[in-house]
C-alpha cells in the first residue's frame, strides 16, 4: 500500500509539471478538490499501466499433460470433473487409444480414479469438488445454476469461485452485472470485473472491454490496445476485428504486421499431432453424420 501511494503522488508530481496551471491554484487549499481529483487521475493512469501490460500467457494456461498452451477454444479441451483439471483433447485422445490398446480400464489422466460414465458420476465428483472449496468445481456449479436460470444461485457460486482466483467466474460476473440478472444491474461494476479478467490473461473479456470501448464509449485507441493484446494471445476474434481496424486505417502497418506475427506464432504454440489427429478424427464424424442424412 505504502509503494502503491508512493507511485501515486510520483505520478501527481508528474503531471503538474507537464499539466497547464489551475485558475487557481496558487493559494490552492484542500477544499477545492485539486489534489483528490490529480490523486484519482494518478490512480486511473497506474491502472491502465496494468490493465495494458501484454500477459505472458491466457489464463487457462497450459495442458498438464504435454505442457503446451490450452487452446483457446472450449470444446478442444476437458475438463475432468474428479479433479477439475483442464487437459487438451489430443491428451484425452492418447490416453483413450493407450487403453484401448493395452485393455485397461478407462481413468483419468490426472488422478487417476475411474471416468464417469454418468450425469449422476459426473455431478458426484463436482459436488466433492465443491466441498473442498475448488474454484473451478463452484464455477462450474455456478455456471450450471445459470445454464437452469437459477440467476442468484449462480452469482452465489461465481461471487465465491471469483473471491478463490477463478478468472472464469470474474468473466462470468461481469455479465450477471451487465444484465441485472441475479443481481442488480451496474455498469462499474461489469466494466471492473471485465477489467480484473482481462488483466488476468482472458481473451474473452479483452475482447469484449475492446467493443464497448469502441461502441459504448467511443474510444477506439483503447479499444484497438485491447484488440492488439487479445490478438497477441491468438484470439482469432480480435486478430480479425484488427484487421477491420487496419482497413479503417485505425491501426498503422507497423503495429498490424506485429501483432499479425504475434497471433501465428501463439495459435501455432497450441497445436500438436496429438491435437491435430483429435481434430481431423472430429471432422471425420462430422462428414460420416452429414452423409448418413
């Protein structure tokens, strides 16, 4: 706390020097609000320094597997509800085909207890999860509440999955606030938790804090920060809205042209042959169904 006021009143001395003079400034006193309104502009500023720092990664991290980033893309990963880890499809594939070919009974690739076979198995082990006090279990305890309409249950549940780290429930909240639903409707509110996750490595909320800084409050510049970071990352979604903004002539040559390298070099950091081979078998009963109708 001591560092963070420090940083502040460094931040207020700054500004006076490069800042016109106030009206009134000589002879200024605590009551006209000067020095309230420098410190709450100091601390805006100190919060856009984080709030536009490049992450290092996405909050989902890497597949503890093969230890390559999790796609960003939900349905090319797992999450295991014994144990709520989250591993890439290409891993759940090979462990799948190792069983098969060594006849051994189906088990998770983490904890090893036995693959749930059922919806009743399935919220069995997340209600375990839950009672250990595992953010991703209440997340996804919360999501299934709102999933059911239940809107105060699932605040209940992301309220509490958020307070423990989870940065899915901080995404999450931001909707129930932006929506009114479970809980009263406040714009703050939803911008904070939008904010809190995006600094936290969600793509997802990155890209969403860059269409309402361009639709709701007219920035572009800050929305085009955002598009860059999330693009970064390999958010295929905001490497295509960039593109949109480069035509506009929103973004300039240089800044595009690295952003565009940035993006390949992450979506090519999320693939494997393990993952591949998941996919093009996905693609293989997708084209089997549409023939058989």
């Amino acid at each position: 706390a001591a560092e963070v006021d420090r940083q502040i009143e460094e931040i207020i001395m700054l500004n006076q020097k490069h800042l016109p003079l106030h009206e009134h400034e000589q002879g200024c006193t605590p009551k006209c609000g000067c020095q309230e309104q420098e410190r709450e502009r100091a601390a805006e500023l100190q919060r856009d320094e984080v709030l536009f720092r490049q992450p290092e990664r996405t909050h989902l991290g890497d597949c503890p597997i093969c230890f390559l980033p999790l796609p960003l893309d939900p349905y090319k990963s797992t999450l295991q509800s014994c144990c709520s880890k989250v591993i890439c499809k290409g891993c759940r594939r090979a462990n799948k085909l190792r069983g098969v070919n060594k006849n051994l009974n189906h088990t998770c690739l983490m904890c090893r207890q036995p693959t749930p076979r059922s919806e009743k198995d399935v919220n069995m082990y997340s209600m375990k999860r839950v009672a250990t006090n595992d953010p991703v279990a209440i997340q996804e305890r919360g999501k299934k509440h709102y999933q059911e309409g239940h809107d105060r249950d699932a605040f209940k549940y992301w309220r509490k999955a958020a307070e423990l780290g989870n940065v899915d429930a901080i995404y999450l909240l931001s909707l129930l606030y932006r929506d009114g639903r479970g809980v009263e409707k406040n714009e703050d509110k939803e911008w904070y938790q939008l904010e809190e996750a995006a600094m936290a490595g969600h793509v997802g909320a990155r890209f969403t804090l860059a269409h309402n800084e361009k639709s709701r409050r007219g920035s572009t510049d800050r929305a085009v920060k955002h598009l860059v970071i999330a693009a970064n990352l390999g958010c295929d979604y905001s490497m295509k809205a960039l593109k949109q903004c480069h035509t506009n002539g929103e973004v300039d040559d240089d800044k595009f042209t690295a952003a565009l390298h940035a993006h390949q070099a992450a979506v090519d950091a999320m693939n494997s042959p393990q993952r591949e081979e998941q996919a093009n078998f996905e693609r293989s009963l997708e084209e089997w169904f549409c023939a058989d109708k």
